[in-house]
C-alpha cells in the first residue's frame, strides 16, 4: 500500500454539534472544528447539575474547551475535574499537596518533555477520560499547548487505509517514555503494575459514536498480527496524521487559565520553546472508567 503523508485540497471537518443553545455560559470557538473559550462562568463557586451538564455538552461538542481568569483552589480544581469523573494519579509525574493533582514545574532544573503528539495514559487498560490542566505561572510569551481532533484524522484516511486498520490493534506501553527515567532495579516493579496492554487502532467514542483513531506517538509501540516492516511503516503514518493543521487548535497560556480535553477525542502537543523561563501547571486526570464500555 502506497501512503501518502499529507495531501492538499478540502478536507472534511465534522463537528458533533449542540442540540441546543447553551444557557449557562457564552461559547467562542477558537477553530470551526475545535476549541472554544467558555465565558461568564466562575468555576470557584459550587457547580450545581444544570452547569455541570451544559459544560459536559459543551466538551462534547468542542473536545477542547478553555476558560480564563479562574483562581482555582486544589479544591476547585477537583471539583471541576469530577463534573466528568473521578480523578487519578499518573503513576510517573510528580504531586503536589494534592496527590491526584501533577505538578509540572519546568524551567533552569528542567525543561519541557511532552512536545510529542500523545494521549494520556493511553499505555493503561482503561485510558484516562480527560484531563484538567491549569497555568499556575507561565512565561509571557510562548508555552503554547496544542490539540488535534482525532476523529476528522480517522475521517480523512483514504478508504483502502481505513479498510487496512478496521479491526486492527496496537500495542501500548510507557517502557520507552517514563522507563527511561526509572532505574533499571526498579522496572521490573513497575511492570508488575503496569503491563503492555492492547488497545483497537480505530476507537468508537461511547458518547458521540465518532470513529476516532487511537494511535499517538510515544505510547504505541507496533501493530499486532502485522509485519515488522508494514507495522513501522504503516504507524509511522497514522501517527502522523495529529500534525495536519486543519485539526488542530493552539492555547496561549495566562494565569488562571484552564483547559479541559477529551481524552478519548483528542491528542496534545504542550510546546517547548519556553525554556529555561519558567512554566508552572497543575493537572488532574479524569478516570477512563466505560472507555471499553458504556459511560
């Protein structure tokens, strides 16, 4: 099968829209695919079940959606994170106060490693729902995160691809990402805990029903049942398709910032052009209990 990296021309772009306004807060897309910046809400107050649902609606229907000016307590930041589930711990990143929220400090001691199109907690049995990520501090320019909608990547594929990978599956493990920090006494544990696990190549989300392809590039390592030679071949490809502009939005961080993503939808790009100036985060990951399921 002959692949083709990229090609110009229209592509399709389909969006799960809203059945209905939303009456809670103001929406502003940032793409006409995906990203929108929510307004006239305060996420420190309490969050009553009318909120709660317009703003799972509205992560439906955007995969990415942004919100500026919120001084969010530990707290809050959990109670925000729980409109969608529970949240967990990724068992390589560092805490802070608050052992489900990561603490992502990089600048002079560390710089910035994520700059790889991937998806979180993909080497887990069940993948992480979403993610919550607010800017404690930020440089005053650059820091950029970017997403890309994985659903119009798996729209695009040609057809005689789409036929290859239905019914494929991959191989995904962290041994080659977060193994290479972990001393080698210690790996052996770790895998105990945490074994290479299988996931399709072609997902169908449990909640929109969109066909979304579930290939990143530091998690998955190779295809099952697939040659060696067509498995890196073809990978290589998949992977690839996060980077076409079209699908893509792009955040510029402030203070107060959060971010909230579909996990399940998305993949993300957090770019490293800040360094050594400092860039601090905080992150909750959202269970990713009915990935394999009902929800």
């Amino acid at each position: 099968m002959a692949l083709r990296l990229m090609q110009g021309g229209i592509r399709t772009l389909e969006r799960t829209a809203a059945d209905e306004p939303y009456k809670r807060f103001a929406v502003r897309p940032v793409t006409s695919l995906i990203g929108a910046e929510i307004s006239d809400v305060d996420l420190t107050a309490p969050l009553d079940e009318e909120l709660r649902e317009e703003l799972r609606r509205a992560l439906l229907e955007w995969k990415v959606i942004f919100f500026r000016d919120q001084s969010l307590s530990p707290e809050q930041h959990i109670q925000l994170a729980c409109v969608w589930g529970e949240p967990e711990a990724n068992p390589f990143f560092p805490t802070g106060d608050e052992a489900r929220i990561s603490r992502l400090a990089k600048g002079t001691d560390m710089y910035g490693k994520e700059n790889l199109w991937h998806s979180d907690h993909s080497f887990l049995a069940e993948p992480a729902r979403g993610s919550v990520l607010r800017a404690i501090e930020v440089p005053d320019h650059a820091g950029d995160t970017m997403w890309a909608d994985m659903a119009a990547a798996y729209d695009n594929l040609p057809e005689e691809v789409k036929e290859r990978i239905d019914g494929l599956e991959a191989e995904h493990d962290w041994i080659d990402t977060w193994g290479r920090a972990i001393p080698e006494e210690q790996r052996d544990a770790v895998r105990e805990k945490l074994p290479t696990v299988v996931h399709p190549v072609v997902k169908v989300h449990p909640l929109s029903g969109r066909r979304t392809l579930y290939v990143n590039e530091p998690f998955t390592m190779r295809l099952v049942g697939v040659p060696e030679d067509e498995s890196h071949t073809l990978l290589e490809y998949l992977r690839a398709q996060a980077r076409v502009p079209e699908y893509q939005v792009r955040f510029r961080w402030e203070p107060g910032s959060v971010a909230v993503w579909d996990n399940w939808a998305v993949q993300h790009y957090a770019i490293n052009d800040y360094y050594p100036r400092r860039r601090v985060m905080e992150r909750i990951a959202i269970a990713g209990t009915g990935w394999n399921g009902t929800v």
